[in-house]
C-alpha cells in the first residue's frame, strides 16, 4: 500500500519539478542589446542592414512611367501609375516607409558605436588596437552618415514638394534613435533645411572617409590605415561617392522646381561638383557600357556581383526567352542623334526610310531596334514578325524596340540549359557627375566660362562627353551652340541619353518643371514589312496622365493621417 | 482533445469513437488552458468492455457527381470577344476576321483549335469512394483490448493517364489495452498508426492541377492532339512519342502546358503521411486511501512525417508551321523525358509529446455533493527546421458543491505559463464561476406535469492565452541576423542585424465570457429545449499599430492594443412522439450572434463611416456602385474618380464624403463576411426495422463577393460566359457586366456593391435510410444496410455562383451504400 503511495506521488511530483525550466524557449541565436554590443561584427551589422537595403536589380519603375519607355506588363504598378493611377493612398514609388526604417538603423547605429570595441586582435600590441579602434570608429562614422545621406536624398526627391499652405517642404529630419516612448510628432522640415541637412551628413562623411578604397604601399601607420579603410571596403560609400553624392542633392536643388527657396544656386552646385570631376580626371574610354566590367574608373559606387540572369530575362526578346518587359519608346529613340553630332530633325544625314542607320553610336549600346541582333540573333519587330513583332505576344515588345542597355549578351535562358553571369548594380558614376557639372556651370556661368578655373567648361565636358561616345569628330553641333540656352537643351538632351534607364529621367523632367514633356503621350514605331523594305508609322500608344501638381511626389496618405504632417498641393 | 490528449480529430473514423462531446461550458475547457479558448470538441475513443466480445464490419461504397462546372467560352467567341476589348482600349485588333470564321467553323481544328475541358474526354461522370471498418473488442475483468482496422479511399473525376489514377487513401489502424494490475493501479496504452497516401498526377508548375489549368488556358492558343497523319516529316515523327499511337501533342513556345500531356506523360507524384501516436497511463483508484478520490497520469508522444515523391518525366509538344495553307514544317518546345527514379521533396518532420496527470476527488454526503478536479498538463510540440518547439503548461482546479441537486455552484482557477512571454509576464491566472439553479426540483415547481426539468445557468470566465502570439517576446530589444551585405567584390561581407523592439509589458490576451441560459425537459420527457445568451470579448490582443505609429517602427512594435466582442443567443429544441409504430424524433438548433470590433488598428480617418472600429468584426468595406457610366457626357458630369482613365461601360461610384473626388476615403462597410444566423433541422422516423433520417441546414446574413478569375476578366484572364452580358454601346440598358479590357482597370475590379451578393441558403445536407436486419447467419448478432445522400439540394438565389468552384475541384452530392454487421 505505501510502495503506490509513494509510487503515485512520485508520479505526481514529476509534474511539479522544474516547472519553470518546462515553460522557458530554447537557448537560440536572438541577441540581446547587451550581447549585440559585446561584439564589433554584431554591431557593424546594424549599420549592415542599412547597405543590405540598397537596391541590387534594375526593375526600371520610374523609366517605364516617364516618356523614355512603357512595360509591357498589364499588370505593372508602374504602368498604372503613369496613367493616372498616382496617389497618396496608393503610391508604387514610394521611399517613405523604407528610407526612414534605414535611417533608424543608421541612427541606432550611430548611438551606440562609439563605446564599442573595434579592434581587439590579441597578435596586436595594446597601441595598435587603439589606433585601430580610432581608425575604425572614424571610418564608420564616415559611412554611416554618408549612408544616412543617402537615405535623405531619397526622401528629398521623391516626396519633397510645394504643400498645401505653399511652403516648400521637404521631410521630418530625424537624427536621433526614436523608440516609441519618445516624442515622434515631429513636422515636415523646410526644404533648405532638409538640403543643408544632408550636406551637413555628407561633409562628415567626406571628412572621415578615403576618396577611394585603395590600398597604401606598405610602410609606416599604412598598414593599419589599409585594414581599416583599405581596399577591402570596395563596394562601401567613400568619399568621391559622398560628394558626388552631395553634387546630386545641390543640381536637386538649384533646379527651377526647387530654386526659389532651397538656399542653393546654380553656382554653388557648380562649385560642389567641379573639384571632384577635376580630381577624377578624364572620362573612362569604355564608360558607354561600363556596366559590362565589375569596376572601372567610370563606376564611383556600385555593388558586389552577383551571378543571375533577372534582369535578362525580365527584358530579353520572347525568341530568346525574354518576357521584354521594358520597351524604349520611340520619343527616346528620336532623341539620339546621328553620327555626325546633329539631331535628327536637323541633320543632313537622316534617311527617314532608313531611321537606324548612323545613328549615335550610343543608340546601337542601348536599344535593340528592328533587325539588330542581340546574341547574333536577328530580332524583327515589325508587325506580325513572328514571336518579337510589335504586340505579337503577350511578352512582345509595344513599342518595336528592346531593352539593350544592361543586358548581358553571355547569360542564356533557355529552359533546361540557362547560363547566368555577372551583374552589378550602380549606384553613383562619373558620367552624372559630368554632367551634373555641366548643367550647373552652363545655367550660373554660361557655356564657355571656366570662373573657377578648373580646366574645363560645360562646353569643354559635353564636347569630351560626345567624343567618347563616338560622335563623329569636329563636333560641328556643338560647336555652332554658343549660347546658354542652347547648351542646355543640348545638356538635357545628352543627359537623356547617357544616364537612360538610369532612374534619372522622370525625375529629371519634373526638377526642370517641364509640364508638356511630363504629360507628353509615348509613342511607338510600327514598322511594315514589304519584302525586306520598312515603312514607318508613328502613333501614340500610352498617355501619361499627370496633374500640374506632379511635378511633386506625394506624402503617403497613411502619415498624413497618422499626425498632422502637411501633404504636398493637389494631392 | 482526444482522450484526454490535444489532436487532430481528423484522422479518425467514426466507429472507434465512443462519445463526441462539444463542451461550451467554459469552466471545463478552461482548465485544458488557452488552447481550449473557443471551446472544446472532447472525445473518448472505444475500449474494450471486459465479458463483452465485439466484433463489427462496415462497408461503405459510394459516388460522387460533380453539381456544376465551369462555362467558358468558345475559341471564335473568345476572339471576337478579346478584339471588342483591344478596341475599347484604343489598340488594334488581334485576330483577323477570317481566322475567327475559319475557327468558328470547325474544319480545321489544328489550324484554328477550340479546345475545352470539361467534358467527357478528360472527366469522368462520378468519382468514387470507398471505406472499411473492422473493429474487435473484448477481455475480461483484469484485461481489456480493442483494436480498429480502417480503409478508406476517394477518387478523382480525372480519367486519362495519372488522373485516372488519382486517389486519396487512407489506412489507420488503432488499438488499446487496458490492463488492471491490481485493485489501486490500471494500466492503458494506446497506439494509433495512420497513413494517409495520395496519388496525383504531377503537374510541371508547382501549384497548378488540372482544375486549375482548365481554367486559365485559352481554347484557341493551340490544340491538344494532333493527328499524326499530319507530321510528314520523317525525322521529328521517329522521334516523337505518340499518344495512342495516333496523335502527337500540340503547343507552342509561348503555351508549352497541355493538359493531355501533364495527365499522361509528366509523371505520377506521391504524397505520403504517416502520422503515429502513442499514450502510456496509469490510472488510480485511491478510495482506500482517501473515499472518492481517484487519480492517473498519463504520457504520450505522437510523430508525424510528411514526404513527396516525384518521377519528373516530361513531354514536348509540336507546332505546324504553316505557309499559305499547307504545314511547311514543325517547331518542337520542349522534351521527352522518362525517367526511372523518384525525387524525393517537401520532407517535414514534427513530434509531440506530453504529460498529464490528473486527480478527482467526490463525495456525496446526505444533501450535499462536492467535486473536486486537478489538472496538470505540459505538452511540446516540434516541428523540424523550426527552433523552438510550442510549448503549453497549465495547473487548474475546479471545484463543484451541489446541494441537493438543485442548487450548484463551481469555481475553477487555472494557471498557464507561457513559452512566448517575458519572464515577469510569464503565468497568469484565469478564473471562472458557475452557478446552476434546477428549478424544477423546487417544491413550486416539483410535479407539474409539463416541466419535467428546468435548470437556470451562468457562468463567468475570464481566460488568459497566448496562442495568437505570433513570435517569443522576451520584454526587451532583441537583435537576430539578417541577410549580408558582400563588399569588396564578394571578398568580403559582413551580416546585417534587425532589431525587433521590446515591450516589457506585453502580456497574455484575455476573453472575458459570460453565459446565461436554461435547459429544459417538457411534455412527458417528449421534448427538450436548451437556449442561451452567450458574450465574450476578447482584449488585449497582440497588434502592431502600423496605422497609429509611424512606419519605421510601426512594424517591429507590439503592444496588448486590439480588442472585439461577440454576443448573441443559441437555441435548441428537440422533440420525440410515438405515432403507433412510428417514432418521430423531430430537432432543431439556431444561433444567431452579432460581433462588433472595439479597438483594431487602423488609420485615424475623419469620416467614422470608413473606420472599422465599432463596426462589426467582419465588416466588408468596399464602394457604392451606381451603375456603369452610359456614355462620356454622363462621365464628364460625374465626380472624377481617381483609379484611372474612365470610358463608357466602366462603374460608377457615389462621392461619399462629399470632396468632390472618388478615391480611397469613398468606401463603406457594404456586407458582413460572416453568417449571422446558422440553423440546422433533423428529422427521424423509426418504424419497425427502417430508420429515416434527414439534416437540413442553412444560414442568413453572410455577404459574399464573386470575385475570382471567373468574374473579374481583365487582363490575360481567360474568358467565362459572365461577359456574354457586358457592356457594348448597343446593350446598354442591359448590360450587368462593365465593359471589356486587356488592361488591368482598375476602376472596375475592385470590391464595390456591384459585386456583392447576399449568401443566404438551405441545404438538405443528409438523408438516410436504414434496414436493420435480424441475425440471420448463426453467430451474427445483427446487420444493417444503409441508403445515404449527402448535400443533395440546395435552395438559395445565387446558387448558380456559390456552388461552382473554379480552379479547385468541382463541388458534388455524393450517394452511398452500406452494410454494417456486428457478430
């Protein structure tokens, strides 16, 4: 009798023992903030997310919502946007959401880097891990408010605007780690003030940040200097990049959408980008197609190469198993000039019945066009060509031109034998910077003026510009333009075609407050086929439906409800 | 909860279950924790009796007929239909004139095909089913057994290739032994193993089948079967395999998927379930210690594995090549492949175990009665490739004093610890009171002869759970790796760190229920009647206020924020009377409830009639349709709306708030997506050996939206008859479809009252006949023969759209035969 006793309470007691060890979670990887801050990498990697976030593809959204191109996809957000489907309660382009979540982390980074152990190598004397630590933090430093910058400028193009009580406004600066206990009603900052806020970030990042990751010859502090910030910090922002990146808000901002208040002038955007551009040198030869090579003197910033094939197979032709996503419209295939530096509606050389032939040689690089090759096939757009004909197929082209630019011709997609290859994402390059320069000098200076003494002039740049891109030499065009305004149609113009594809154009036309280009309908190329002669027919295939007011990306309607932040006019 | 045990009920058949309780009563199904929060479904399997040899069989053969399919339309009307949309876009037609008469008349079903799929070459009339039951029990005073061999097996309506193959079947076999070791201690085990094995073919993308390929491919991108007379090349013919050695399969490169080949030549796929469990107990009988006091305890581990195999063969489909009218040559997309091995794929692994004891105390003493329960649970349950295991551990206690039956009152407390929550939030405590009062025992009362029994009860809970949590809240900010960033051409990268905030206060959520109600016996014991008025609201629910916070932090942060509500009534009736050798048994049960959302998160719009708090929980928000825009004077006219250029024959909405725009802010709660009223009627006769019986059931006050593919064609959808009614400059006045497009609109396809319908039905959900027959054979004890249908009628307004299923197996009656014999 006793022995069940006991047996039963045994028994009974096993449900009691250790009942708190019972209800307690697995041991597993979450860290604490505690933990988190134990370790250098661990703490690196909050401003790790930050980079991670950086776009790695081209999807073109802006590209096909602008008159440079159209997708094909009934389906695309970014098609539907362009016409007429661009709201505050339902806006594809959005950066809001995603600029600020990586600016909390840059922020969060910021907050807690400085007490953290950066070097503690213990084959290290005790001195050069505290040199390592100071190099460390300086270079960190650098980066992240170079990173935050960029995240502000984002923010700044895409939803700063004139608001609804006529300010320009651009958006709420946070510089602070917020945790929801703090005060986070906080009102849209003017739009100087949002400028003079990422320079203010961008020249901490240019103090404490190399101009280029290289490595130092061996000998002194260099040795420690390279392992800190040395070359294998490739693919990170530096300081070109920084103030490449700084020429870029300040064109931003002396544009005519932005001028009248933003505190910056077409002289000082000069004064920004020329150091840079004339501490970079001359162009890079190949920079036509320098995405082709994983680094180059062109690419200032890109990411590290990855082995895919999405951006092929988003725009190959269907015959080579492309969904042609991304059609070129004929508006930018009529802004490429001929080869003799004339455009077309002036030049001599252009065969109506024959429109590709000696075409600016960048045309060629950029868009696949009736019987070009791509792959050594011959791609036929024209009507009823079989599988790539204009609208033939679900996956055909709309506007009788492929997508050439970015595309490598090694990657193959045939089902069950597809082959990937390299691809790179860029983010800032030197052709921009060129340009932005040019545009800058020629609106404060004129075209031929060097005030700052440089070496160069906007006229002098775009000459070299359209060298390389193998415009037939003299440059009879540019010489004949001797003015301001002519320069500049000419700048806009070569802009157009240089940074195409790039996510520049549509924001382009609205920093120039050009309404009628905004809401120009797009227009495609239906070619007729009669035994191996083309005719050609031009018509409208898309409209582009935007208000006045567009010229201004929205606030998103969510934040506009959430506390009283100000909406942009006309949304 | 299967004999004590948290499963899954649906892996048993139902003769091995002895009693199916459904027990509302909170006070009960608290004390099995959170999990047990909506109620309880307790069911106690068969045991052996001891001195009771049983031994039965049961046979159930039966067909299903599939009540309605799909309608799309041919290939001529697609492309005349598809040129109408292009036009209406302002883009140029696609098919030529010709080409579309060509097609309409048939001859040249290569050239010009007409392909549909829902007809007798590829479905089969009835799909079949099939079930048997073995069940033996027995022992005697010291050991009992009882041991339950099931089959069951359902086919599909595919009849070529793997598709006539394709079937569903499922063995389990279930056995226990109880075993009396001596006068204190009982031994149980039980062991169940279930196989669940299902044959299909394998289809070439993932996700689709069949069902869901006939409803996206287009009857005119290329014919199924091509006569093989038409191939003279030599070559591609020695080469090609054929489909009954007279056609070869037909596609092209932009539609390689033919039905005919993924039923026949891809390949079968094999998905297998196995699902094992296990209980170990021991149950005491401790009255000679303490009267009344029994107690057991019990451990059990259930293991489930889950596995696919594939024989990954493919198929290559032919395209003529047509110059002027004769084929010139043939293009071949794709390849023929056989393989001989299987893949093996979507491998998962989960277990189970745990641990129960339990002790129950009663006495009687002259007028008083007291019950007394404990319960202590702990279970865990692993899932391979996730980390942490679930993990519940409840200690409750009820205590029940009955005086003199008529008056009852019950106290139950529970105490659940949670694997989820930080340490200071762990445990909470959810108690409970009852109390009953039988009035028919009350001396005003007692003997008045059409109240046999009435009892008056409440009761009140409030239970404390963290299911709906949906991560592990440690109370402060944690860090876990993320995806790396590569830098320095891949020579370096470094991983990215995201923090989830914490909340030190984030606890359990609560339910606070409350019940008041009657149960009643009348008439003589002839009728019986139970209704109740039932509310709980459920607070403090784990929500991210994504809409109040702003978005950077919206999405990491959880508070105890949302909370709803539900009340409403129940009521039962059930009545029985001999009509000379007829007994009828006559039932019926309602339940009406109204929900109503108290604090979700949501945008602070201005307008209360576009927020959902206070409306009901599922409210339907969605936009008020006027009717489709006439013509582009009555466009110009009307409030601009905001989702894109608008054209006659597109709907138009009313301008809610009055701001002279239509977009987002302009929409309303239009329906709610859930019945109101559920009711349900049986009726049985008995008279002599037959036995009728019959279950109707219906529901009112559900709104419901027709919106899948087959109603809302836009785009590349493939087209149904829903647009023989569209809207065309000729049809105006009786058009009830807008008008076509190959763009996405998105004006028209989005969720309005132009595409809501109220969901009210009655459905005659089972009728059964049953013809006892007395033992016959020597040794057999009885038998029975049984005629059942089930879901044989259906009375509602939209039946023909809610009893078709698109791109998922048809709905269906389904007729049965059976026999059951017990020796």
């Amino acid at each position: 009798m006793r022995r069940y006793i006991i047996l039963f309470l045994v028994i009974l007691s096993i449900n009691l023992v250790s009942c708190e060890d019972l209800i307690n979670p697995k041991e597993d990887n979450v860290l604490s903030e505690e933990q988190l801050l134990f370790s250098s990498i661990y703490t690196e990697g909050l401003l790790m997310k930050a980079y991670t976030a950086l776009p790695n593809d081209y999807y073109f959204e802006t590209d096909v919502a602008s008159d440079d191109a159209v997708s094909n996809d009934p389906a695309s957000v970014y098609r539907s946007l362009a016409v007429g489907n661009w709201k505050a309660t339902n806006n594809p382009i959005s950066q809001w959401s995603y600029a600020y979540e990586n600016i909390f982390y840059i922020n969060k980074f910021l907050s807690v880097y400085e007490n953290v152990i950066w070097s503690s190598d213990p084959n290290l004397t005790a001195e050069v891990n505290v040199l390592r630590n100071t190099l460390h933090k300086k270079r960190l430093k650098g980066e992240a408010y170079g990173l935050r910058a960029y995240y502000k400028w984002l923010l700044l193009q895409y939803h700063s605007g004139v608001s609804k009580g006529g300010q320009l406004l651009g958006f709420p600066i946070i510089d602070q780690y917020l945790t929801p206990d703090d005060n986070w009603v906080l009102p849209r900052n003017t739009f100087a003030q949002c400028v003079a806020s990422i320079f203010a970030d961008l020249d901490v990042a240019i103090a404490n940040l190399p101009k280029q990751w290289v490595d130092l010859p061996a000998g002194g502090n260099n040795g420690h200097i390279n392992a800190t910030s040395g070359a294998r910090f490739n693919n990170r922002i530096n300081g070109n990049t920084a103030l490449a990146l700084k020429a870029r808000v300040a064109l931003l901002a002396a544009s005519p959408a932005f001028s009248a208040s933003s505190g910056v002038t077409w002289e000082q955007a000069a004064t920004i980008a020329g150091p840079l551009l004339k501490d970079l040198g001359s162009l890079y030869a190949k920079g036509r197609v320098f995405y082709a090579e994983k680094s180059n003197k062109e690419i200032l910033w890109n990411r590290s190469e990855l082995q895919k094939r999405t951006w092929e197979q988003n725009n190959f032709p269907p015959s080579l198993y492309g969904y042609g996503r991304t059609n070129p419209s004929q508006n930018l295939v009529d802004a490429f000039g001929m080869k003799d530096g004339y455009p077309i509606a002036v030049s001599g050389s252009y065969d109506p019945t024959k429109p590709y032939t000696d075409r600016d040689p960048r045309f060629y690089d950029y868009i696949v066009y009736n019987t070009s090759k791509l792959k050594t096939v011959v791609i036929n757009t024209y009507i009823d060509a079989p599988s790539n004909g204009i609208n033939e197929l679900l996956t055909s082209t709309r506007t009788g031109y492929y997508l050439k630019k970015f595309m490598s011709e090694s990657v193959k997609l045939d089902p069950g034998s597809s082959v990937n290859s390299a691809h790179n994402y860029t983010l800032v390059r030197m052709t921009e910077l060129l340009l932005n320069y040019a545009e800058a000098a020629n609106e404060a200076w004129g075209p031929a003026d060097d005030r700052n003494g440089y070496g160069f002039t906007a006229k002098s740049l775009i000459a070299d510009l359209r060298k390389r891109a193998g415009i037939g030499q003299p440059d009879a065009y540019l010489e004949s333009i001797t003015d301001a305004a002519g320069l500049r149609a000419l700048i806009h113009n070569e802009r157009r075609i240089e940074l195409c594809f790039e996510g520049f154009r549509f924001w382009d036309i609205r920093r120039w407050n050009e309404v009628n280009t905004m809401q120009a309908p797009v227009k495609a190329a239906f070619i007729t086929d009669n035994a191996g002669i083309y005719s050609y027919t031009y018509s409208n295939i898309e409209e582009r439906k935007f208000d006045a007011n567009m010229i201004y990306g929205p606030i998103p309607y969510s934040e506009t409800v959430k506390y009283n932040l100000e909406q942009n006019q006309g949304w | 909860m299967v004999d004590g045990v948290p499963r899954s009920g649906l892996d048993y058949n139902v003769q091995m279950i002895e009693q199916i309780s459904v027990q509302k009563d909170l006070l009960t199904s608290i004390l099995y924790g959170g999990q047990a929060k909506n109620g309880l479904i307790y069911i106690t399997t068969k045991r052996g009796e001891p001195l009771k040899k049983t031994l039965n069989f049961t046979l159930t053969s039966g067909v299903n007929k599939a009540i309605r399919y799909p309608e799309f339309l041919s290939s001529s009307n697609y492309m005349t239909l598809y040129n109408e949309a292009l036009a209406n876009d302002g883009l140029s037609a696609k098919y030529l004139q010709a080409d579309i008469d060509a097609t309409a008349s048939g001859q040249d079903p290569v050239r010009y095909p007409d392909e549909d799929y829902y007809n007798s070459t590829y479905l089969k009339n009835f799909s079949s089913y099939f079930n048997f039951v073995g069940e033996a029990g027995g022992g005697n005073e010291v050991a009992q057994y009882y041991l339950n061999v099931g089959w069951n097996r359902n086919t599909s309506f595919l009849k070529i290739g793997e598709g006539g193959n394709e079937k569903n079947d499922r063995l389990n076999v279930r056995g226990n032994v109880d075993y009396r070791l001596n006068d204190v201690i009982k031994i149980r085990f039980d062991a169940a193993v279930i196989f669940n094995i299902l044959n299909q073919p394998r289809y070439t993308t993932a996700g689709t089948d069949f069902w869901t390929l006939s409803s996206t491919l287009y009857p005119n991108s290329a014919p199924v079967l091509i006569p093989v007379s038409l191939m003279k090349d030599e070559t591609l013919l020695g080469a090609a395999k054929l489909i009954d050695n007279k056609y070869i399969l037909g596609g092209t490169s932009e539609y390689q998927t033919n039905i005919y080949g993924e039923l026949t030549k891809n390949g079968p796929t094999q998905i297998n379930n196995r699902l094992l469990e296990m209980n170990v107990g021991l149950d005491f009988n401790l009255n000679s210690i303490v009267k009344g006091l029994t107690a057991s305890v019990f451990f059990t581990y259930d293991l489930q594995n889950v596995f696919r195999t594939d024989i990954m063969n493919s198929y290559a489909v032919y395209t003529p090549v047509y110059v002027a009218d004769t084929i010139s040559s043939w293009k071949k997309p794709g390849v023929d492949v056989k393989v001989n091995t299987q893949t093996l794929s979507d491998i998962s692994f989960s277990r189970r175990n745990g641990l129960y004891g339990k002790a129950d105390y009663h006495i009687l003493s002259g007028d008083h009665e007291i019950t007394l329960n404990a319960l202590g649970y702990f279970d865990q349950y692993a899932l391979e490739g996730v980390l942490q295991p679930l993990k519940h551990l409840n200690f409750g206690i009820r205590a029940n004093y009955n005086y003199m039956n008529r008056y009852i009152a019950e106290l139950t407390g529970v105490v659940s610890g949670s694997v989820k929550l930080a340490e200071t939030k762990k445990w909470a405590i959810s108690p409970g009171l009852g109390l009953a009062w039988v009035v028919s025992e009350e001396s005003f009362l007692n003997g008045n002869p059409p109240i046999d029994y009435l009892k008056l009860r409440t009761n009140l809970a409030l239970t404390q759970n963290d299911e709906g949590l949906p991560l592990y809240f440690p109370g402060h900010d944690i860090y876990t790796a993320s995806t790396s960033y590569p830098y320095n051409y891949g020579a370096g990268s470094n991983a990215s760190y995201i923090i989830s905030l914490g909340n030190p206060n984030l606890g359990f959520e609560k339910r606070l229920n409350y019940t008041l109600g009657f149960d009643g016996i009348l008439l003589n014991n002839k009728m019986t009647i139970e209704g109740s008025y039932f509310f709980y609201k459920t607070y403090d629910v784990i929500t991210r206020r994504i809409n109040s916070l702003p978005t950077y932090f919206g999405s990491y942060y959880y508070e105890n924020y949302g909370s709803y509500r539900n009340q409403g009534i129940e009521l039962g009736l059930g009545y029985t009377e001999s009509v000379g050798d007829v007994v009828v048994r006559l039932g019926g049960n309602f339940v009406y409830s109204l929900p109503k959302m108290l604090a979700v998160d949501e945008l602070n719009y201005k307008d209360a009639y576009r927020k959902a708090t206070g409306k009901p929980t599922d409210a339907m928000f969605g936009f008020i349709a006027l009717g489709l825009f006439s013509d582009q004077t009555e466009i110009n006219n009307s409030v601009p709306q905001t989702f894109g250029t608008v054209k006659p024959g597109d709907i138009k909405y009313e301008d809610l708030n009055g701001d002279a725009v239509i977009d987002d802010l302009d929409q309303k709660m239009i329906g709610n997506s859930h019945a109101r009223a559920e009711y349900s009627l049986n009726l049985s006769l008995k008279y002599k050996s037959f036995e009728f019986f019959a279950l109707t059931t219906g529901q009112a006050g559900q709104d419901t939206y027709f919106n899948n593919s087959y109603y809302w064609i836009y785009g590349n959808r493939k087209y149904s008859e829903t647009v023989l009614n569209r809207w065309t400059p000729a049809t105006a006045s009786t058009a009830t479809y807008p008008r076509l497009t190959t763009l996405s609109n998105d004006n028209n396809f989005r969720n309005s009252t132009y595409w809501l319908y109220k969901n009210n039905w009655f459905t005659l959900q089972t009728v059964q006949l049953t013809y006892s027959l007395p033992g016959m054979i020597a040794g057999m004890k009885e038998a029975r023969v049984f005629v059942r249908g089930n879901n044989l009628l259906t009375i509602s307004k939209i039946k023909d759209k809610s009893e078709l299923n698109i791109g998922t197996a048809p709905q269906t009656r389904f007729y049965s035969l059976g026999i059951s014999i017990m020796l």
